[in-house]
C-alpha cells in the first residue's frame, strides 16, 4: 500500500519569512495529492490540493510543488502570519482501480513567532 | 449548513465497555470515513463506506464495527473498549475522493480507563 512521509514534524518560523513542509510517497501510480490544515480543537481542513498532471499549484501565499519521479511534493507558505499556526497534514491517492482512500502523512507543527 | 457533525465531542468509559460514536453529514455525499488520530501517527484510517448500506475495512479496523444505514449518517461502534482505544477520532465525507475534498467533522475525544 501507499506510504507518506512527512518532514518536519516542528517547525518554527519567524512572522513573515517562508515555510516549506516535504512530503515524499512510496507509490507512483498516486495521483492526487492534498493538503490539509487543522487548528487546535477542529478537524482537517483542505487548503490546497495538485493533481499527478501538474506541477505546481499556486493560491495566494500558498503553494505546492510536485516531482513525480523523485515522487516528492512540498507546501509553500509566504510572508508567513499567526494564524498559519496550526498541523498540516499531507496526503495522498491513487485513484486507479476504484480506490477511495487517502494516506496522510504524520503532520507538521507550524508556530509562527511574531 | 452544518457539514459533518460528530456526537458526542467528548466520552470517558472504562475499559470492556460499549459505545457509539456517531457521523452525520448534509451534504449528500457517497463517501464517508472514520479516522484516529494519535500523536505523531498522523490519521490513520479505521473504516469507510462509499454508499448507504457498504462498509470496508481500512487501516486499522480491529475493535471497531461500522453501519451506514441512512447515507447520511456512519455509525463507529466500540463492542468492548480497549485503553489503546483512547484517541481523538475524525469523521469525514466526501463525493468521489479523487475529485473532491474531504470534508472533516470536529472530532471526539475518546478516553478509555
């Protein structure tokens, strides 16, 4: 099956510099790759996702890159502010044959230092 | 519009007893899942269903029995509560995955004694 690997588990940032949280998967045929955020007391919440036919995916300060052949993904978020203080958790999916779920990754902890 | 929502938020049981978590969700979607979360392991799947009246096994389903009689509602049953069941446990629901978010409830704080 899928397996997901996320880094860093921490991550600590200065108000207004850049994050970058990697992800890398074990199956190549995934396809889908989403990430989620989730603040203290809520569920996951979908922020941005890429599909498998394209590389990069850009939503005002967030973005995600995708290298198929080192089967790799990274999220991206500038001028980074408090309330990106939060888990984010990335996934993935192969949706060939009528599977229908998806693999996260262990989650990193973002804090944001004003 | 409500989304997912997860009854009850917060349960404490001794360990050997039962209890039922429940999911509903309006959004008229096919797909719904359970998940756990425990620290550092991320969310990892237990069961899911893709349409009223089916169930499959996930990730890690032993202990845990699901029903998805109405499509609105996932029923997570716990038939005699283990203290490595202790979790916070997420319900979500979708349309199809590959095209469509997840979408998660709140969660359930679960504490086994």
């Amino acid at each position: 099956g899928e397996n997901v690997e996320q880094h860093p588990s921490t991550l600590s940032v200065q108000e207004g510099d850049s994050a970058v949280i990697k992800c890398t998967y074990s199956d190549s045929a995934s396809n889908y790759f989403p990430w989620y955020k989730q603040e203290l007391g809520k569920g996951p919440q979908l922020i941005i996702d890429i599909r498998s036919n394209v590389g990069e995916k850009k939503d005002q300060r967030i973005a995600v890159t995708l290298n198929k052949t080192a089967k790799h993904f990274s999220l991206h978020i500038t001028e980074t502010q408090p309330e990106d203080s939060a888990v984010y958790f990335c996934a993935a999916l192969n949706s060939l044959f009528g599977n229908e779920k998806l693999t996260f990754g262990t989650g990193t902890r973002l804090t944001i230092i004003p | 519009n409500a989304g997912v929502t997860q009854t009850p938020k917060f349960r404490v049981l001794k360990t050997g007893q039962s209890m039922t978590l429940l999911c509903a969700q309006d959004m008229n979607h096919e797909y719904m899942y359970w998940y756990r979360q425990d620290p550092g392991m991320g969310l990892r799947l237990i069961h899911y269903s893709v349409g009223e009246g089916t169930t499959a096994k996930g990730e890690v389903p032993d202990g845990y029995n699901v029903s998805r009689l109405k499509k609105q509602n996932f029923l997570l049953g716990l038939e005699s509560a283990a203290p490595s069941q202790t979790s916070v446990y997420f319900c979500a629901s979708s349309y199809h995955p590959q095209n469509q978010p997840q979408h998660f409830g709140d969660g359930t704080r679960l504490s086994i004694l």
